[in-house]
C-alpha cells in the first residue's frame, strides 16, 4: 500500500512540473518565412493559410518613433544588398520605401516592412502573436501605446525578447500580457561548457519577472532534466527554431508548450502524425 502511494505522489509531482500529452502550439518563425520573405505580411498571412497556432515576428523603433517588423539590424540582407537602413537611424517613410520581397522571389517583389499595427491585424480571433522586440527599453512605451489600442485580447499577445531589461519593463509596465525571456548558449572550446548553464537561466527568469523562456533548440543544454527545472520555477517553456521533424518530435516530447518554426504545415503534420 505504502508503494503505491508513494508512487502516487511521484507521479503527481512529475505531471506538476513536466507538460505531457497537450498539443504544442506551432508559432510561424517571422511568419511561414521558409516560404514567404520573412516579417512580411505575405510571410505572416501564409502562417494563418498554413494554420499555424501563433506568429513570431520581429521589431524596432525608427527614428521617427514607429514600430516595424524587421529581423536584422539593418536593412540589408532583406533587400537584397539595395539599401543598408538602421532602423533606429532611419524615418518609416525611408524605410516603407524599400522592396524587402524580390530578395526572397520576384513574385514577392514590393512587399514593405510591415508597421506592428498592420502585423497585428492579420491576427485571427483565435491566433496569437509573439512580438520580439530586437532593440532596447527605449520601444516599451511606444509598444504600450500601440498594444493599448489593439482589438486583439491580452491573451493573444506574447513579448519576447533577449533584452533582460526590456523584460522586466514590460511586466512591469504591461502586466496584462505575458514576457518571455529569450536565451541562446555559447560553449567554451577549452571546457566545452555551455552557457549560460541552467542555475544562470533560472535567475535570469527569476529577475526580470519573465512568463516563460524561450530557448534556442540547443539539444546538448535543453534536456529532461533543465525542462523539469525551468518548469518547477513555474514558468513556461518554449523553443526555437526547428526545422527538422525529429527534433520537433523532440521538443513535442519534453513537453513544449510552443515550437517556433519556419515551416508550420509541416512541423504540425510531423507532430501529429507522430512519424517524423
Ligand atoms: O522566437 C525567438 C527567435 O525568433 C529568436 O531568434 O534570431 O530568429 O530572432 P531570431
Ligand atoms: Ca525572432
């Protein structure tokens, strides 16, 4: 009887703090940009045609106090070498002024950098949008102004963002809706050490006040073990970017509440079908 209950209570602590049989929600990594250019609303509303749960996309302030979804610093690579813009440096007009689709297929050819309230829009009633902010604590007031004018509900909007300050100011200032606070890893070539290591992570999560980490899909640091310890600190776990369908299954495994995604349709149906 004793081992019963005793496994009873292993088992109850194990479901309180690993995430198992749900569905994952598959987020479109700048929009379904494996087929469409990136942070564009043809990227973002091929997302939506693919079914995809949530978008991804990523923003900066202009100079002239605008916020519009680009990836890079500058302008760069997403206009095929035709214009170097810093966003923080450039007017919407300049930059609304660039072609940002040839680059990726000339049937793309005049797509615009999107403003956030136009991204927003292509929201539907039952999708959600996760807003990277790429730039510092100078965009949260601006964010707070356009968030507060969105039909879109609380819920449906997640911040995300590398920035630990950023974080923290917008939990502070926007505690309506969730923040997450993104990592990546860098390994030491001599120990071979990856960090940060998970107790740098958690005190991280714990200081700026963060919903959930969003991690890179780094397979030597995210395992079992660092998912069951980010989920007792009684946050939410997300990954980022996955491709490939194994290592979806992977993350779908360890009990993700998101994969992020460059190819939606096809990360889902490799989920789903349990056959990757
Ligand atoms: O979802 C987070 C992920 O998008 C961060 O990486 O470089 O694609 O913005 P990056
Ligand atoms: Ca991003």
């Amino acid at each position: 009887m004793r081992l019963i209950v005793g496994g009873l209570l292993v088992m109850a602590c194990w479901a309180s703090v690993v995430r198992t049989g749900e569905a994952q929600m598959i987020v479109a990594h700048r929009g379904a940009s494996f087929d469409a250019p990136e942070n564009t609303l043809a990227a973002f509303q091929e997302a939506w045609k693919q079914k995809a749960d949530a978008i991804e996309g990523d923003f900066y302030l202009t100079k002239d106090g605008h916020i519009v979804c680009l990836h890079d610093k500058t302008t760069e690579r997403t206009t095929g070498g035709a214009a170097k813009l810093k966003p923080a440096e450039a007017s919407l007009e300049q930059l609304r002024d660039l072609d940002v689709g040839s680059w990726k297929h000339e049937k793309y050819a005049g797509e615009r950098i999107p403003l956030l309230d136009e991204v927003l829009a292509t929201v539907p009633q039952a999708g959600k949008i996760l807003i990277e902010i790429k730039c510092g604590p100078e965009i949260v007031e601006p964010l707070r102004v356009v968030l507060e004018k969105t039909t879109l509900r609380p819920e449906q909007i997640v911040i995300i963002c590398f920035n630990q300050e950023v974080v923290k100011q917008c939990r502070e200032k926007m505690p309506q809706f969730k923040a997450n606070w993104l990592t990546s890893y860098k390994q030491n070539a001599l120990t071979g050490k990856w960090s940060p290591g998970l107790a740098s992570v958690l005190e991280s999560l714990d200081k700026t006040g963060a919903t959930g980490l969003g991690t890179q899909a780094r397979d030597e640091v995210v395992t079992a073990d660092f998912v069951r310890e980010i989920r007792k600190a009684g946050v939410e776990c997300h990954v980022w970017t996955v491709n490939e369908p194994a290592q979806a299954a992977r993350y779908a495994e360890l009990g993700f509440d998101s994969i992020t995604t460059d190819k939606p349709a096809e990360i889902r149906s490799a989920i789903q079908s349990g056959n990757p």
